[in-house]
C-alpha cells in the first residue's frame, strides 16, 4: 500500500489530516494519525454539513462502528471528495 500527500485530498481549512491510499483503481481520503481531535471535529462537522452524506455514521447506522473520530472523519472526508 503505498501513501502520499494528495493536494485535492485536502481540506483547505485543515492542515494535516488526509491522506489517500491508491490500492488497485481505488482511491481513499483517510485522517492522517497524527491530526488533533479538535482539528478533525471541525472538520468533520464541515464535511458532513456540506457535501458529505453522513447518514451512514449515525446510530444504527451501517458506518457507525468504528465509533471513533478518526474513522468517522476519514469516512466523512471520503465521502465528500467523493461527490
């Protein structure tokens, strides 16, 4: 697997927090492990009141286990660069 900084992968208000992995033909944007809490909170929150359908990360929700910040955010940021 390899990792690398991909410029259209990048909140422009967040420093620091996805990354992409390209496995095959697919391409994810993941939270970097070094981002703050507070950094991916606000991130998150942007996402998911913008472009990003969040609907999977609520309760019950099919996304929601993990139920961390950092694998919420990565499936939030994903979602957005998605659309």
């Amino acid at each position: 697997m390899k990792l690398e900084n991909q410029a259209t992968c990048m909140f422009s208000t967040v420093e620091l927090v996805v990354l992409y992995c390209r496995i095959a033909t697919a391409t994810w944007c993941v939270v970097r492990s070094e981002a703050s809490r507070e950094v991916l909170q606000a991130a998150l929150d942007y996402a998911c009141g913008t472009r990003a359908d969040c609907g999977s990360l609520q309760l019950f929700g099919l996304c929601f286990l993990p139920n961390t910040i950092y694998a919420h955010a990565s499936y939030a940021f994903n979602r957005y660069y998605m659309r």
